[in-house]
C-alpha cells in the first residue's frame, strides 16, 4: 500500500511538470537595435510595392498563434517575390511551405523573415512545423498562386 502512495506521488508530480511546461509563457527578448514585437495585422489583402520595373515585391505580414495563421489565406501573382514576416504571439511555432522551400521555426515573441519567388501557379497549403499544442493540426492556411 505503501509503495502504491508513493507510485502515485511520483506520477502526479511528472504530470503536474509536463503541464506546467506546456502553459504559455509570455517572453521578452531584448534587441540590439531595440525593435518592437508588435506586427500590424492586415485587414485585407497584401499590399504590393514595385521595387524595380521587372520585379514585383508583396509584403506579407503574418502572426502564428493558438492554432492559426493571421491571415491563413494569401493570393499573390505568379512571379511574384514574396517577402513574409511572420511573428509567434504566444508559444513556439514555425511554418513549412515546401513546394516553395519554406521551412522555419520561431521562438514566442519572435519574428522571422523570408523570401521567396512564386514561380508555380495553384494552391499550396502551409502548416506549422513545430508542435503548439491540441490544434497543432489545424494549423494551416493556403497560399493561391494565379
């Protein structure tokens, strides 16, 4: 009886740790350059800006939290050079394009950058690559080539 006390004890402590491991935690990471973590939302499509007269550039900026990517749908032109900021609000998520070499994981509070051409017209679906929690697998969005 005794033994099965302890057994218990042990295994309600290990639980009480992994949840505790698992709540989120909000995390501040100082910049050199002293930047801000916020990321403006957009409310409608991205915006394009024309760096040269042949290229084409859309600003993409995006935020992974609980379970979804904001915005979780994207159109662009092939052709197009994408340049996508993404920020993780609240824990560690990443996000994996393959079809276009997209493959990136990103700490809470981070912001992480890249860029790539849109040179395949269709519907390409992306996901986060990093396990967030019990929604980890919704966690998609579709990036829509014309």
């Amino acid at each position: 009886m005794k033994k099965l006390k302890i057994y218990l004890l042990i295994v309600l402590i290990t639980l009480s740790l992994i949840l505790m491991g698992c709540a989120s935690k909000e995390i501040k990471v100082a910049d050199s350059q002293s930047k801000s973590n916020e990321i403006d939302i957009p409310q409608e499509q991205p915006t394009t800006s024309t760096e040269s007269q042949e290229e084409s550039v859309v600003n993409i900026n995006m935020v992974a939290k609980k379970w979804e990517f904001i915005p979780s749908e994207i159109k662009v032109k092939k052709g197009d050079k994408i340049k996508l900021t993404i920020y993780s609000e609240d824990v560690a998520h990443g996000i994996v394009l393959p079809e276009f070499d997209v493959n990136l994981q990103f700490q809470p509070g981070e912001t992480r950058e890249v860029e790539f051409i849109a040179d395949k017209v269709g519907i390409f679906t992306f996901s986060c690559n990093v396990f967030c929690g019990e929604g980890h697998g919704g966690m998609v969005g579709r990036l829509i080539v014309e």
